[in-house]
C-alpha cells in the first residue's frame, strides 16, 4: 500500500514538473508573440511612404448617377488625421474619398484606421494628401500570432517544424515570383519550386526518414504522371480559353502559366496521399514483419479510398473559391450565371479534373513504391 502511495505521489510529481515547465513555455511564447505584435501596431517608421491614422470621418451620400441601372450608393467622405511619420510627423492634415456600397474597386475609411498616403505640398505651403491604401499588417500579425500559438499547442515539436517549413516555402515562392518578374520562364520556375516544397514540406514535418524518402518519390511520380496526362489533353484538344487571364497583359506564355497553376495547386493534395500511404504500410510492416503483400495492397487500398474523397473535395473548394468574388462581380455587372459558366468555370474544372486525377493515381504509385522498399527490400523504418 505504501509503495503504490509512493508510486502515485512520485508520478504525480513528475506531471506538476511538466505543467510547469509547459506553462512557462507557454508564457514565454506569448510575451514573445504580445512583443511582436505590439511592434507591428507601432511599426511606423519601418515605412518610407507616409501614414495617416484617421480621426474624424464624415460621410455624405452622393446621388447615383442616372446612366446606371444599379442599386450602387456612392459616398463622399471628408476625414481628419494626424500623420504618424516621416517629416511632417505630428501634423494634423484632411483627407477625402470617394466609395461605393459594393467595395469593389474603392474603400471605406473610419476613425482609428491607418491608411497611406501620398502627400502634396503647394506654393503656400499648404498640405493635401491622397490616399493610397489601408495599412493592414497590424491584422495579419495578430492572426500569425494565433496561428503560430495555437500550432505550436495542439502539435508541440511537429508545429515549430512545420511553421519553419512554410516560413521556407513562402521565402522561396516569393523569390520564385522575382526570378519570373525578371524574365524568367514560369514552368521552369514552377518545376523547380515543386522539388523545393516537395523535399522541404516532408522533410520539416516528417524529418529525415525512409518513409518521408518514400513519400518524396511517389510524390514526383505523380506529379509527372499527371502532367503527362494534361499535357496530351492540352495537344490533342482545343486547348483551353485563357479568357479569366484577361488582366495578365503581354504574356505569350499563357500556356506555361496554367501548367505551372496546376502543378502547384495539386501538390498538398498528392503529397498528402503519399506520406500517409507511406506511413501505414512502414506501420503495419514494423508491426508484423510476416505480414504478406496481399494483405499490405488490402490495408493500403482501405487508406487510400478513405482519403480520397476527402482529400477530391478539398482540391474542389480550393478551385472553387477563388473564383466566387469574381463570378459574383460579374453577375452584378448583369452578365448571365450561364455566360459566366461557360467561359469562367472551365478553366477551374480543368485545375480540379487534373488535380484529382493526381490524387487517384498517388493511390496505387505511392501503395506500390511504399510495398517495394519496405517489404521486397526490407527498407525499415529509421531509428
């Protein structure tokens, strides 16, 4: 009796040492987000162009115009401010703008809003400015913070590695869209950023493992089968109608573009496929190393389709939703929902067809790669 006491205290001793250590942890973390949040709302002077932080706004409703057939209301605003940096910091100044109920292609602006401006000084010395935009890094750095607060406490370890991994990925996508602004081909481009993301992404979060190899390999597999695949679609048919590129002017590489649209945009979801077909025939190999390769096809069929479905709707909404403002846009601009499907919608039928053509093949390539190495070769799991 008195050993289990014992037993039981000097558990749950441990367990207070733990809650400790985690909580102080957890407290570091936040004073260190907290910090770098309240750095981002007072980041002024990181900016060369000119802030505004709004102090007074009144709003005046302007009559809509008579060549409109819209319910569109357009206001006047007349707003005060006091710049926050550069060399007239300090100063008070007045600001107008023009909006419309809808928000498409203007904002609205309201007391306590940062906005930059462009200034314009006269021969009497007087100060106007224009508005250039909203200063919106303050929200994105309190939803980083969330995000980096709640990853690294639902997954611990795992989500320090896979917020480093997409730290690489966005550092690198970003250096991707430069080498293409300066004349670089966006398919070659593409071809090279899917390597990186394929062996960054797996490697951070599944680290340096013979199943993370696995899945590295069945990935690119695929991925190259699937581009196989549309590229003889894109030869042997009409091709596709490039009209939803309309803004992009002066390419002739529309093409490529689209290519390098559907390479990317397939690439979580059959990376996906792969590392967990991977993981549960590594799994159910080291468990019973006697088990036989009928078996294994079996198990690792019965992940694949309860993946499938799953991982077929999220390629779709991930189409899909790109595409809503605009096919709401146009539908307010009295362009017919059937117009609009038959010029807008293909071009996103063909992201979703290919990338779910991508998923069902990461089924079997990655179930058979994963069945070679770890049961005909006897390729075990890393230590």
């Amino acid at each position: 009796m008195v050993k289990k006491f014992t037993t039981m205290v000097t558990m749950l001793s441990k367990h207070s040492v733990i809650n400790k250590k985690y909580l102080i942890l957890n407290l570091i973390i936040i004073v260190l987000l907290t910090t770098g949040v309240f750095s981002i709302f007072n980041n002024y002077q990181w900016y060369d162009t000119t802030i505004v932080k709004i102090q007074k706004v009144d709003s005046t409703l302007i009559q809509q115009p008579n060549r409109t057939k819209s319910n569109e209301k357009y206001f006047q605003q007349s707003m005060t401010g006091i710049i926050m940096n550069g060399e007239y910091r300090g100063k008070n100044i007045n600001l107008q703008n023009k909006y419309s109920s809808s928000g498409v292609l203007d904002e609205e602006y309201k007391p306590k809003n940062e906005v930059f401006v462009k200034l314009h000084v006269d021969s009497h010395e007087v100060l106007t400015a224009s508005i250039v935009g909203f200063k919106r890094d303050k929200y994105m750095a309190i939803l980083l913070a969330l995000f980096i607060l709640l990853l690294l406490n639902v997954t611990k370890m795992k989500g320090l590695f896979t917020f480093l991994s997409l730290a690489a990925n966005i550092g690198i996508f970003g250096y991707a869209v430069h080498l293409n602004y300066t004349g670089h081909n966006i398919l070659l481009i593409s071809e090279g950023l899917v390597l990186f993301f394929t062996c960054i992404s797996l490697l951070f979060i599944s680290g340096f493992t013979k199943k993370t190899f696995i899945a590295m390999l069945s990935t690119l597999i695929t991925l190259s089968f699937t581009m196989v695949i549309f590229k003889l679609l894109m030869i042997y048919t009409q091709g596709v109608d490039y009209t939803y590129m309309e803004y992009i002017t002066g390419q002739n590489y529309m093409s490529d573009l689209f290519m390098s649209q559907i390479l990317i945009g397939g690439l979580g979801a059959i990376m996906d496929v792969a590392i967990t077909e991977a993981s549960a025939i590594n799994e159910l190999v080291v468990i019973n190393q006697a088990i036989s390769i009928k078996e294994l096809i079996r198990s690792g069929r019965e992940v694949g389709f309860d993946i499938m479905g799953t991982m077929i709707n999220i390629m779709l909404f991930t189409y899909i939703c790109g595409i809503i403002p605009i096919i709401i846009l146009k539908m307010k601009n009295h362009i017919q929902l059937s117009t609009i499907i038959r010029l807008q919608i293909p071009m996103e039928l063909y992201g979703f067809m290919v990338g779910s053509i991508g998923i069902l093949l990461a089924i079997p390539i990655s179930l058979f790669i994963s069945i070679v190495l770890f049961k005909r070769f006897k390729f075990r799991r890393s230590i």
